[in-house]
C-alpha cells in the first residue's frame, strides 16, 4: 500500500502491522562508507507472534490494496551473485584512507522518490515478479510489513536458526534430525522468552544466529513507507518465519541520517531526530508498542568512532589494516525509533581532574551485578532492570563519557565536563535509579536542529550549549538527563502525546538544574519563578503565530492511543516543517506539570512522581494513566475539584492558552529577580530618551548585573520597544556582553540588531545563523521580513554558506523564507 501523502505536510504513517507479528529483538551487521555515503550491510529479526496477532490470515489483503488497479509485485531475488550468507564477509578494499571503510560502493545515484528501485540493478541480483491476487494468495498469504523508507532493499531470506552448534538445547530434542519451519520457529520462541538473568546467553546465541545460513529466499517488495514480506504458502503469523535477514543499504539522501562534517571539517554521520525516525536507517517495526532489544556491529576505518545507543562502553576491535569493529547491545526492550548511531573523528574529552570519590560513584555497573534484595516488583516485561539491583538504586553518577571534535576540546573542559556530576547526581536525588547503567554525551556538528537529543545511553548536544556561561548548557544537560525517565523508561505509547516526554523534561530541568547549584530553596523558587515568567512569554506568542490545530497535546481525544486491525497507524502532524519548531509541547505540558505540583506541594508531588517512575519504567503510558494514579494519591482535600476529564478539557484538548494558566498569570504578582528586570528596563528607557548631548551634571545610570535568564528577560521587553537608538545599543552591548553570551541571549540580542537596523552588528547575526543553526531558522525570517536589501544580503549569503550542510527541514525553511 502506497500512502499519497505529502511528506511536506501530512500525518506521517506506522505502517508495521505489529497486532499480527512483533520484532524482540534485532542484531545489525553495518559498514559504513563514507566516500559513497551509504551504510550497507544485513539485519536480522527475531520475531513472537502469539493468538492475539492472528486476527485473520486476511492482512495481506489489507496492506496490498490500492486506489489504482495495479497488482501488488513481489520481488524473489534468484541465487546469482546475491549477498553471502555470512554477515561478517564483506569484500575486501584496497588502498584506505581516513574518510574510506572496508568496502568501497559506487555512489548511490538512484531515484530519491520511495524505494521502487530496479531490482536488476541491486547488486546483481534479478528477480521475479509475484502478483497477489484476489483467489489465491491475497486471501491466504501471510503478510510481514515493516516501516521502511529511503533504503535499497537488495534480498529477504529465511534464516536457518537450527543450524546454530547447541542450539538443540532450545529444543524438546538432543539431535536436530529433521529442521522444519516449526522447529525453527519453537527455537526462536525460546531463545526470546529466555529469563532475564540469562541475558549474556541470549545476547551469544541471537549472534550466533545471526551468521547461520540462509534457508529460502523470501518474497519481498518496497513501497514509499513500507517493506513488504511473504512467503509462499505461509498462511499465518505463527507459520511465518521468526527469523529472517534482510539485505540492504541506506541511500545518501535518506532522511533518518545525516552526513555532513564535524567542526574540525572531518566527515561524520548520525542519525538527527528525523520525523520519519530510522526507518530510512534500517527496516523496522517503527509504532512505539514494538519495544524490542538490539545488538549491533558496525565497521569503520580506523580513524572514525562508532557511537551509539547500548549498555556497554565498547572499544574499537581490529580487523584488516585500516578498519575497526565497535559493537554494542542493549537488553532493556525500548521501541526502534529511540536507537541512535553517530560516526566521526570524536575525541574522548577527560576531565583533568577526577578524585577517587568521583570514580567510585561512577563504577559501572553491568546488567549481570544482580542484586538478591530486590526493591519491588516490576510492572514491565522480564529484562534485566535496575530498579531491582540495590547497587543500581544507589548510584548517584553513573559512568559517563564525553565525546566532540578536537577543536572543541577547551569549551568542554571550561563549560561541560565539571557540570556532568553534578547533574546526574541531582536526577538521582529527584527521581531515584538512574534507568540505564552509562552515558555518553556528543558534541555533534553545527548543523543538529536542536539544542539537544535523548537517546537510551547516549545524548547529543548542540555546540550552542558551550558558550557563554554554564547556565545554558546545565539547564540544557538537566533536560536532556530528564529522558532516561521521561521519553525513553516510560515513553507515549501514542506519539502525539508529546507532552508525557517533553513537558516532563522542561518542568524538571529547573528542578535538577536547582539541586545541581545547590541553591537555597527561596534562590531556587526564585530561578524557577523568572523561568516561568520566560516561559509564559514564549507560549503566547507561540499561540499567536501558529495554527490551531498545532496547539492541541492530545488531538486524537478519545480515539488516542487507537490502532488499525493490524496495528498501522498514523502520527497527526508528524511530517508538517513546521511543528519542528514549535514548543507548544514543551510548553504547555510544563505549565500544566507545574499548576499540579503547585496544587500538592512540591513535597507530595515529587514522591508521587518517583513512585509513579517505579510503577511505570520499562513501559508507555497514555495522559490518563498519569493522572490516574496522581488524583488517586491527591488527598480529597487537595482535588478541589480536579478530575482526568476535567484536566483533558482545560489543558490535553483545546488550542490557545489554558484557562486555568490564564487566570494564575494575571492574579500572579512579580517575582523579585523579574522585578529587578523590570527596573533595569526603565533605566534602559531612560538612556534611550536622552538627547545626545546633555547636561554634565546629571547622573550616569548604573546598570546591576543580571543573571542569564535576566539578561533574555530584559531584552524580551526592550525588543517591545519601538525604537532603541545605535547609541542605546552600543551601550547595551558594551555594558553586558552580549556577543560574549550563551545563545539564548545572543539571540534575542540578534533579534533586536535586525529590528533596529543596527549595522555595526551585523558581524553578530552573522555568526550566529553560520554557528548557531538550531536557533537560527527563526532570525531568517525576521532579516527577510524587513525588507532591507542589506539585511536580505545578510541572509542569502549566510544560506549560500551553510545550506549544504545545514539540516534538510531547516534548509527547505529558510529556501522558502528567502524566496
């Protein structure tokens, strides 16, 4: 089935029918070859099916109709120069240099609309062509669909799982003497289900299936969304293989990594937070109900570092001279969308001094260290979980590393790396158990479309974070820190709900970022009091500038969380460029986070949170079951009338402001760092009134020093201001400065160069659009709707120089803005 959607404007698909058939587990084989751009190699998935996924054997009919006429093709690639059967058998390649891997591809030149690729092309591998038609195989055949997009799919094979040595120990017998589909398929159900304190076993044995040989070709064929799957004559889910190897490579311009260069002009590629999420990285089960675990290898040329979402701190394995091996796993089942990769020239950034205190804190901690006095029981899948490891329980800071391109090795010293500590240590003293056992933190290249990123062990971070003072890069680092629980331990199991992830992390970035200072309680209401304030600011005038319709956190109502007969489904907005950089989520969820923490007291709502942390890790949610269980922790005294439906209708379910924040801002007095702004506006005013030349005898304005978040207050209401004259601004820059800030302030202060005109500082807006692009898309627009020829230079000349490089969303933005 070929969804018409417009990628630039639609909802995006979950086409994967996860009701019939569930991925447990993947193990990626990968090369990366950056002269051709391309990641090529095999992933194998290990299936479950089970009665609830056999609704009807009818699915194939569901996913193969279209509109048009046409009969759905099937491609059987015919045994003629197909890939080998062993994962590990790449040919070899002469002659590396830095930006080379192992094996050398031709680059990849083909169609960039879907995945209808000429499989006469793909490798050498011909194929026949299968229809489904209504009397025979449309009404009988089983039918696997998977997410996929932007990937040349070269070969699906059955994998012979029973040919593994000892693998008959998963089996009724001591000698495999006849293997059928039911015996392959008993193996994998064992090997899935396998008891937590098994993991490593489990890890070795889906490895060694992974290399077994292929037992039959599978009938496959692409779609725009989709990779579809079959095999002749199985009727059933539960008849359908349960392992299988698919073949295939990423193209340059696919959408869910992104190659560019690092700060230092090395290539690299990582995966960016992409809309369409990794299925144009590898074919997946992209609904978020398909959690699953995963292991990895992927090859390198020896001067690259492989990055990536797992449990252990892997090291570079040496294969023939010039190329490395890095391999990871993770055994917590998360769903595909959260696996993230990142290859570059990364230099490890060490602190230059670590007591042993610190070192003892951080001793990791492996899935293995069992502890015997459990914390409680779980509510989630077997895995094995932190929460039921005392030592896990207890560790303040986990083990972490740093990683960025050398260039950037003093702005880590000076601004990241003393701040991890303390950072993780005050999550711990919040939420409790940290939900993953290490962490790794990557400075990634200047065109990332964010400040920052969560992935399971690995968060990327913007180089905006690392200038200026350590306000914006602790805050940023306490939001990002906020996913392990909130995102990723407990993720939405309707992705429209995107507050249960965003809304959570802003309101308790402020709460980490507090305990990390240290601050006295009235410092930290304060700073919290001034972020609200901020925060008020920015959603009016997001609600101002955006549709309607954009502005609703749960606009699926009744029907969230609701999934097709096979499990297919389709995220609201999901494609639209614009909700990229809308905040609304973020906003909007925190006000309401912060309304119902008022409502308890911080005391009783943050033990609600950590017990509801407990009840629901390792597993999604929907908005009800959060605020389920707080009213039923919410002494009948506090309700005050607070109700599940209640709380939808003002806050989940309409557009615009809400009406209860309404009603808290206008009776809200000031806080006192906000009313120390507010004097500091008026004397600003003041300067900008006087006369150029004016009598000696009157008093110079003394200017107090403003915190961070003072100073983006403070110019929030000076760009309210009709006119400032250059006189006013040359003052402003000189008496704080701002080109010397961290990216939050320079670019209210790029916003009010743009208003006025102000020439001199032309070099600052400048700077920020080429190294502040996460930030930049709005300034755009703000220097193109002036209609100043010298601005609009500005503008066309910072996009000719970065648009290469800079993120596709972003680029097709600005491309439409300066049009």
């Amino acid at each position: 089935m070929d969804l018409k959607l417009d990628p630039s404007r639609d909802d995006l698909p979950l086409m994967a029918n996860t009701n019939h058939i569930l991925v447990k587990h993947y193990v990626l084989d990968l090369n990366v070859d950056f002269e051709s751009q391309i990641i090529e190699g095999s992933i194998v998935l290990f299936f479950e099916s089970g009665n609830r996924f056999e609704k009807q054997s009818g699915s194939t009919k569901e996913t193969c109709q279209s509109e048009s006429s046409e009969a759905c093709r099937f491609r059987m690639p015919e045994p003629c120069h197909s890939p080998g059967t062993d994962t590990r058998t790449f040919s070899p390649k002469t002659g590396y240099n830095d930006f080379a891997i192992c094996v050398k591809g031709e680059k990849d030149t083909s169609g960039k609309d879907g995945n209808h690729d000429n499989p006469e092309q793909a490798c050498g591998i011909s194929s026949s062509t299968y229809c489904c038609d209504t009397g025979n195989h449309r009404n009988e055949e089983f039918l696997l669909v998977l997410d996929c997009c932007d990937l040349s799919v070269l070969k699906v094979e059955e994998v012979d799982v029973a040919a593994v040595p000892g693998i008959e120990k998963f089996t009724k017998s001591p000698k495999l003497t006849v293997v059928s589909e039911e015996l392959r398929n008993q193996i994998v159900h064992e090997l899935v289900t396998l008891p937590a304190d098994r993991w490593r076993e489990q890890l070795d044995y889906y490895a060694g299936c992974s290399q077994a040989p292929g037992c039959g070709d599978l009938l496959f064929d692409t779609d725009t969304w989709s990779l579809q799957i079959r095999k002749t004559g199985t009727q059933t889910a539960t008849d359908f293989p349960h392992a299988i190897r698919i073949w295939y490579s990423t193209k340059p311009q696919g959408r869910s990594v992104t190659w560019t260069s690092d700060q230092s002009g090395r290539p690299c590629v990582y995966t960016i937070g992409s809309p369409i999420n990794n299925r144009a990285l590898f074919p997946c089960q992209e609904p978020p109900v398909a959690m699953s675990t995963w292991q990895a290898t992927v090859r390198a040329a020896a001067s690259f570092v492989v990055l990536m979402s797992g449990e252990n701190s892997a090291k570079p394995t040496q294969l023939q001279e010039g190329c490395t091996s890095w391999h990871y796993y993770v055994t917590m089942p998360m769903p595909a969308s959260t696996f993230t990769i990142a290859v570059g020239s990364w230099t490890e950034m060490k602190p230059e001094l670590c007591s042993s205190k610190d070192l003892a804190a951080e001793r990791s901690l492996s899935p293995s260290e069992t502890d015997s006095r459990y914390v409680g029981i779980c509510g989630h899948v077997e895995y094995p979980c932190r929460f039921q490891n005392l030592s896990a329980t207890t560790q303040e800071i986990i083990p972490h590393r740093v990683f960025a391109p050398l260039c950037l090795q003093d702005a880590c010293q000076e601004t990241l790396l003393h701040l991890i500590p303390p950072c993780l240590s005050a999550a711990h003293s919040v939420l409790g158990t940290h939900p993953f056992s290490r962490l790794d933190i990557l400075i990634v290249p200047a065109n990332f479309p964010s400040l920052g990123m969560a992935s399971p062990h690995i968060i990327f971070l913007s180089q905006s974070v690392l200038t200026g003072t350590s306000h914006l890069c602790g805050t940023r680092l306490c939001h990002e820190i906020a996913h392990a629980w909130f995102g990723l331990a407990i993720g939405a199991r309707d992705w429209t709900e995107e507050w249960l992830s965003e809304g959570f992390a802003t309101h308790l970035e402020d709460v980490f970022w507090a305990a990390a200072q240290q601050l006295a309680p009235h410092e930290a209401q304060e700073q919290q009091e001034l972020k609200a304030c901020l925060r008020w600011l920015r959603l009016q005038d997001e609600v101002r500038n955006s549709p309607q319709e954009m502005q609703v956190l749960r606009p699926n109502k009744e029907k969230t969380g609701h999934v097709s007969d096979s499990g297919s489904s389709v995220i609201k907005h999901g494609l639209n460029p614009e909700k990229v950089f809308m905040q609304v989520h973020y906003l909007k969820g925190y006000f309401l986070l912060r309304f119902l923490a008022q409502r308890l007291g911080d005391e009783t709502y943050f033990a609600f949170l950590r017990k509801f942390v407990h009840t629901f890790h390792g597993q999604l949610i929907l908005s009800q079951d959060f605020l389920q269980l707080l009213l039923e922790n919410i002494p009948e005294e506090k309700r005050l009338g607070l109700s599940v439906e209640n709380i939808f209708r003002d806050w989940l379910e309409s557009s615009g402001i809400p009406q209860p924040l309404q009603r808290e801002r206008q009776a809200g007095a000031e806080c006192g760092l906000a009313r120390q702004v507010s004097a500091e506006v008026e004397k600003w005013i003041r300067v900008n009134r006087r006369p150029r030349k004016r009598k000696r005898r009157e008093a110079e304005e003394v200017f107090e020093k403003l915190l961070p978040d003072q100073l983006i207050l403070l110019l929030e209401h000076l760009l309210e201001q009709k006119t400032l004259t250059a006189r006013t601004l040359h003052s402003l820059e000189k008496t704080y400065h701002l080109p010397q800030q961290d990216a939050e302030v320079r670019h209210r202060w790029c916003e009010l160069i743009v208003k006025h005109k102000y020439t001199k500082a032309y070099k600052d807006v400048e700077r920020f659009l080429q190294e502040d692009q996460a930030m930049g898309v709005y300034l755009y627009g703000e220097l193109m709707l002036g209609e100043d020829a010298r601005q609009q230079q500005v503008a066309r000349r910072c996009f000719e120089l970065t648009k290469e490089q800079m993120d596709r969303s972003s680029a097709e933005v600005v491309a439409e803005m300066l049009l």
